[in-house]
C-alpha cells in the first residue's frame, strides 16, 4: 500500500477460492469463500499529507462481462498481523491467530481465535477468542477473552477511532504479571 493507504503490505501463501460460477449469469463476479493457510500483513494510519503522484488508468470490462465483485467469507487458518497505532508506530501483534472475515454492507465482520496479543509495555496475551467489527474506518471490538499467565482471565470491549473507548474486566490476574 502506499502511504495514503491503510494497508501498509501484506503476504498470503497458499490461497484457495470458490467461485460461484452461476452469479455470472446475475452480472456479478461472486467468490464464495477463500481460504488462506497463511497470511502476513501490516496495517498502520494514513498519512493523508501525502498525495498520489500518478494513476494507472483502469480499463473498463467488455459490457457483456460482470461489473460487479462479491465476496462470501475470507478463511485465515494462521495469521500474522501488525498495527502500527500512533504517531511513533508503536506495533500491536496478533500473531498465530484463526480469523474469519465477513462483509457486512460497507464493513466487515472479524472473528479469531487462538494466538497470542502483543502489545507494547505488556505482557504477551493468549487469544482465546475475539468478535469484532470494521466500519467506516471504525474498529469496534464487540467482545473479547484473552489469557494472561496460568490463570488470568482478560475480557475487554470496546471502539477504537479518534476518541477511542476501552473498556477491560480481569480476574485471577497475578499483580506481579
């Protein structure tokens, strides 16, 4: 991605898509699922100063070809993904995570499980499960259960935008940890 993108790069091994062939027939290109065994990506703020130099012009599609893309579902079976908060970039991790990616209108519904959390200044995570949601550049965090030490519990909720709100309940959690 370039620098006005969120989307900073990303990497994925092993793709396997269904196509719905039949939609075609509707006028539109609709990819059922795709599945990922193996995905990397970073993603960081916009840098919204820097403007696009040149544009590749696009070609539009024969008319008697579908104009229009769906997807169903995106599969990530392990994945590696980096968020580059602030205006220093300080990371946070998910890294081994199983997450499962629907579109919702002009959003996406985010599901994962397993992994770890890595945030600066804290303690490494472990995911138990995590439910969320992106929408209009809004990251809301609808529920999620993490691990922190042999019996540690973490659960947090939550919407992440230019007032972002957090809201965290522990229990058995080791003061030392």
């Amino acid at each position: 991605g370039g620098p006005a993108s969120f989307v900073k790069k990303f990497q994925a091994d092993q793709i396997r898509a269904e196509m719905n062939w039949r939609a075609v027939w509707d006028g539109v290109w609709r990819i059922d699922r795709v599945d990922v065994v193996h995905f990397v990506g970073e993603f960081g703020p916009r840098n919204d100063s820097t403007q696009e130099i040149s544009s590749v012009p696009v070609r539009k599609l024969p008319s008697f070809l579908p104009q229009k893309f769906e997807l169903g579902e995106l599969n990530l079976a392990q994945s590696k993904l980096t968020f580059l908060t602030g205006k220093d970039g300080i990371p946070v991790v998910l890294n081994d995570a199983r997450l499962t990616l629907k579109p919702v209108g002009a959003g996406w519904m985010i599901d994962g499980s397993g992994g770890t959390l890595a945030l600066s200044y804290l303690p490494q995570m472990e995911v138990v499960s995590f439910r969320s949601r992106l929408q209009e550049g809004v990251f809301f965090l609808t529920e999620a259960n993490l691990r922190l030490g042999e019996n540690g519990t973490l659960s947090a909720t939550g919407e992440f935008a230019e007032k972002s709100q957090l809201k965290i309940q522990w229990t058995r959690l080791d003061a030392t940890t």
